[in-house]
C-alpha cells in the first residue's frame, strides 16, 4: 500500500526566512508523480509544485522547490523568502500510474511571523 | 474562468438523514474526484467520475454514492448519515483524471452532523 508521511505537524518561520517542510512516501511503483498543495485558511487547496518521479531535476517555481530524493523516498518542500500570505496547511501528495486518486499527507501547518 | 464551484458552503444534518452536495469542474474538464477531510487530517480519496462512469473508488461504505451529468456536473450523495461523516468535502476536477494531471479543488462543502 502507498503511504505519505508529513512528521511536521506545524512549523514556523519568521518573514523572510527560508524553511523546509519534509515528506516521505513509501511505494513499490516506478511510474508516479508527487505534489505539494496549499490550504490556506479560506480552505481553497492550491498547487505549490509537482514532480514527476522520472525526472531527475528538482522541479522550481519562484520561491517554491523541492529536493525529490528517489532512493530514501524523500520529497522536501523548500520556501525561500517566506511571506506572510505563505501561511496555511501544506499537503503532499503522491499519485502512480494507472491510478486516478491522490493519496495526501496529514499536513503540515505552516505559520510564517511578521 | 470560473474554478471549481461547490454547494452549498455549509450544512448540518443530523444522524440518520441523507445530503446531497453538488460540484462543478473547471470548463472543460471532463473529470471529477471526491475526497473526504476530516478535522486535522489529509483529504482521503472518495470517488472518482469521468465521462460520467465511475472510474475509481476509495474505501467508503455503501452508504456514499455519486454521479456525474453530461455537463461534467457532479453529485456525492451519502445516506444515513453518522456523526463521523462530519467533514469538509471536497470536489477536485481535472482534464481527464489521469494521475499525472494536477488537480484542481474547489473550496468545499462543511458537513456537520449533529
């Protein structure tokens, strides 16, 4: 069975500081993609960044990377320059091939201080 | 354009009754997921249409049903409602449901159970 595990039930951060959000995953499959979504307070769950597992290069998106490390099954969340606006629920996700749902985390809540 | 759209926002039933929650995708997305969020935990995967067939199905009892329209519109029914159905739910839609496809939510229904 697939799993997803988020050790980090919350963190915090100050503004402007980087910080780090853990995940790992455990999987038999070859063929399979990773996500992190947002929850912010208003419940709206947006997409952060995705990966899909062939490709070697961590995937970035403006402050956003990851550090996808497929041997230890370790998928990290960085945020660089953090905001305040960065504050809410963050989730991993992991999906395979030939399935069609999401299996999610339990999250990790992020609160990033003035 | 218009995200994904879920009504109503907010609902209380009580033990025993049936809810009807309902769910629009994104224009042209053919595809639509249910996943249940439970207070401090990570959405779990419910169902999942396209093209008006079931394609996927998650661990839920009977009592959970859905379907989808020709509009791509989608309706989760759950019957004999138990205090623990109490949660957020979501709807998520996306092109084709593949797995590689991100997922986009709407903001989410909020069932209560009294």
């Amino acid at each position: 069975a697939q799993t997803v595990t988020q050790s980090q039930p919350e963190m915090s951060v100050q503004e402007a500081e980087t910080v780090t959000l853990s995940c790992t995953y455990d999987t038999s499959e070859n063929n399979y993609y990773l996500f992190w979504y947002k929850q912010p307070p208003s419940r709206q769950m947006i997409l952060v960044i995705r990966q899909e597992a062939y490709k070697q290069q961590n995937a970035t998106e403006n402050r956003f990377s990851v550090n996808f490390q497929k041997a230890a099954k370790s998928f990290s969340l960085k945020i660089s320059d953090s905001q305040l606006g960065d504050t809410a629920m963050y989730f991993c996700a992991f999906s395979y091939s030939g399935t069609y749902k999401y299996i999610f985390g339990t999250g990790t809540r992020l609160k990033v201080l003035a | 354009d218009a995200g994904v759209t879920q009504s109503p926002t907010h609902l209380i039933k009580t033990r025993g009754q049936h809810v009807t929650l309902r769910c629009s995708p994104i224009s042209g997305h053919k595809s639509v997921s249910w996943y249940q969020q439970v207070l401090g935990q990570g959405p779990q995967f419910i169902f999942q249409y396209y093209e008006k067939e079931e394609r996927g199905r998650g661990n839920f009892p009977d009592r959970f049903s859905a379907r989808q329209f020709p509009n791509y519109s989608s309706e989760l029914n759950v019957n004999a409602l138990l205090l623990g159905d109490s949660a957020l739910y979501l709807c998520a839609s996306s092109i084709t449901g593949a797995s590689n496809q991100p997922q986009h939510f709407g903001d989410g229904t909020r069932l209560s159970i009294l």
